[in-house]
C-alpha cells in the first residue's frame, strides 16, 4: 500500500471513529430525555406530521419516518459511494484482501440471524427481525477502536471496515428483497426509466451533479411510492455517478461527493437517526418485557452470533489455507474485532424499524433494547479483549 492510500485511508478512519463518538452522545443523549418528564416532548417531536404535496402527488408521514426514509438514503448513498470505490480501486479490488473479510461477513450475518430464529421461530411476526442483529455499525465499531489509540495497526482497521463494507451489501440485499410492502408496478416501471436516464447520464460522461441529484430525488419518490424500501434510490444512484472526468484525469467526481457527504453524513445524518431512534423509556418495564424473546434474540445475535460466525469462519478459512491473516493480526486480535462486530446500532436499528413499524405490533421496544444492550456489551468485550493484546 502506497503513502498516499495509506493517509486517504487513516483520514477516512478518523473521520469515522469521530462520527462514532458523536453516535454514542447522541444515542445517550435520546435515552436520557426518554427516560425523564420530557420524553413527551420527544415522542412528539417524532410524530409530528410531515405533508409535501405538488399537485395530485401527496407524501405525509411523521418525522420520524421522514428521517428513517429520507435522511438515511442519503447515508445509503454515501455507502454505494464507498462500495464503488473500494471495489474500483480500493482495499475489495484486490482480491487476496476481500477472501478473510467477505467469509467473515458471511459468518456475521448468518450465526445471528440463527440465534434469532432460535427465540423467534414459532412467532411470524417475531420472525420478520432476523436480520436485526445481523448488522455492523462501522462508525460505532472504529469509534471503540479509536479509543485504543495507536496501538490498533492499520491492517486491522482495514479489515473491521471492509467485512463492515460486505456487511452492508448484505444488509442492502436483504432491504431490497425481505423487507418490501405491496409492490406498485407502475412507480417501480417509474423507476427503472430513471435508471436509464442515470445510466445514459453516466455513459455520456456527465459529471455535473444536478442532473444526478434532480434524476435520484425522482427515483427515491418512485420507490417510496412503489413499496420497496426508498433508501435503496441511494445506492442504486451512487452506482451511476462517474468514477473519472474525461477532460480532467486527476479529478473524480465520485470521490469528490463522497468527500463532502462524509461529514454531513457522520456529523448530521446518522447523529440525528440516532436521536431519533435510540430513545426507549425504562421507566416501570417489567422483566417479563425485559427479557422478551426479541429483546433476547437480538442481544444474544449480536453478543454471541457476531463471535461465533465470523470468528468461526474465519479461522477456519485461515487454517485451510482458503485466507491469510493481514499483517499485524492474529486469532487473538481476530476474536476481539468479532466482538466489536456485535456493535449493530445504526443499521440495525434501520433494518427493526422496517421489520416492525407496520405489523402493527409494538414490539420497536422490545428490538432497540436488545440492541442497546447488545451493541453495548459487544463493545465493551471488543474492547477489553482488544486492550489486552494489542500492545
């Protein structure tokens, strides 16, 4: 890896691990006001109604689902921004340096979704949140490893965000095909014409961010109104924009936008999903509610699932020979960052509201719960393990 990957890379993490931080503040922040006279004011202040209406078409939901839905594919296109590159030409182009990620991914996402259905399975509705704790939060998970300071090597950060990276693909996929309401033929058709104009767009190379922006808000109104989840317009929009400018080599559009959605996204965007999502009142809960089999199911997936899959996966990869460890890392150092992989805040939060907003069963208490505890007990293993034998 040359000098100047080497610095775009730790510039990335640092920007990373400092949104984490401001996640945890945030998130601390919603429990406390839930949990005292002014979460009235709070679960106001969420469902208060949002109505945009431009002639016969009509979009009302509550703030929280504008920001669930509106914000937060904004955040989904910044991940298709950084899945291009990494896989253009970052650390997933090389493929002797996806192998031990990708298998770890796949052991990440399958032991907790197990241990779910273990608790959940007789219960469809229950059902519909395995992949609650198949998630990881990239930014909680290098806000943890920052705290280690530069005792943690490169190549171990490297790793955490790639299988975080193959993380997100899987959860991208699971959106896209588990969690969809009544499909409307005639927006997704809508949808598939702004493909074409996006893809035209790209093949004439137009690097002007206008067409771009006016084509992918368009797309994202399609998918709101077509039943497949909206924030994939972000994804689907981030894979057309143009990774080079032909009149100027050294300039990439591409990395130019993920370059200023960073901050916005890290600072603004998953700060306020946090606030908005994190909050869950305590006050007078029964251990019988404590100890639901979802609030179960997504702790232990996220506790135990994580260590056990990608652990797992990955040291029998290593030992068959199928992947090296990078350097710098080790079965020791490999078992704390799969416990750090248990951090599930962010996408899991995402993947239980769109599991259990419209079941019309109250059970988003029971699914933040598990993930608070869970996320909070999977750091604090990550860390300590981590603490211990890096030196």
């Amino acid at each position: 890896m040359n000098t100047s990957s080497e610095s775009a890379i730790r510039k990335f993490l640092q920007l990373e691990s400092a949104g984490g931080i401001v996640l945890m503040i945030t998130a601390l922040l919603a429990m406390i006001i839930s949990n005292t006279s002014l979460s009235s004011i709070y679960d106001l202040l969420l469902n208060t109604p949002v109505e945009v209406r431009v002639g016969g078409l009509e979009i009302a939901k509550p703030l929280l689902l504008w920001i669930n839905d509106g914000l937060m594919a904004i955040f989904f296109f910044l991940v298709g921004l950084e899945l291009k590159r990494e896989v253009t030409e970052g650390e997933l182009s090389n493929p002797q340096q996806i192998v031990l990620p990708a298998i770890g991914a796949i052991g990440g996402m399958a032991a907790p979704a197990f241990i779910y259905l273990y608790f959940n399975h007789d219960d469809p509705v229950s059902a519909a949140g395995w992949a609650i704790p198949a998630a990881t939060d990239i930014a909680f998970a290098l806000g943890v490893l920052s705290l280690l300071g530069s005792r943690v090597p490169i190549s171990l950060k490297v790793f955490l965000t790639s299988l975080a990276i193959f993380d997100d693909i899987g959860a991208i996929v699971v959106i896209a095909i588990f969690y969809t309401s009544k499909v409307s033929f005639s927006a997704l058709i809508f949808a598939a014409v702004c493909l074409l104009v996006l893809y035209a767009l790209n093949r004439k190379g137009v690097v002007s961010r206008s067409p771009y922006l006016i084509i992918g808000v368009l797309m994202w109104i399609s998918l709101l109104k077509s039943g497949v989840h909206a924030t994939l317009a972000g994804v689907l929009l981030a894979m057309f924009v143009p990774m080079r400018c032909a009149d100027d080599p050294n300039y990439s559009p591409l990395k130019s936008w993920e370059h200023d959605l960073h901050t916005v996204v890290a600072f603004f965007v998953l700060p306020i999903f946090a606030f908005a999502n994190a909050g869950i009142d305590l006050r007078g809960v029964s251990a019988e509610v404590m100890f639901h089999d979802v609030s179960v199911g997504v702790a232990l997936g996220l506790i135990l699932g994580k260590q056990i899959g990608i652990f797992l996966l990955c040291g029998f990869a290593v030992m068959l020979g199928v992947a090296n460890f990078p350097k710098g890392m080790n079965y020791q150092s490999l078992y704390g960052v799969s416990a750090l992989c248990g951090i599930g805040f962010t996408m899991s939060l995402f993947i239980g509201s769109l599991a259990f907003e419209e079941t019309g069963v109250n059970l988003l208490f029971d699914e933040r719960l598990g993930i608070i505890v869970g996320s909070l007990v999977s750091g604090l293993i990550g860390y300590a393990v981590l603490r211990k034998v890096l030196k």
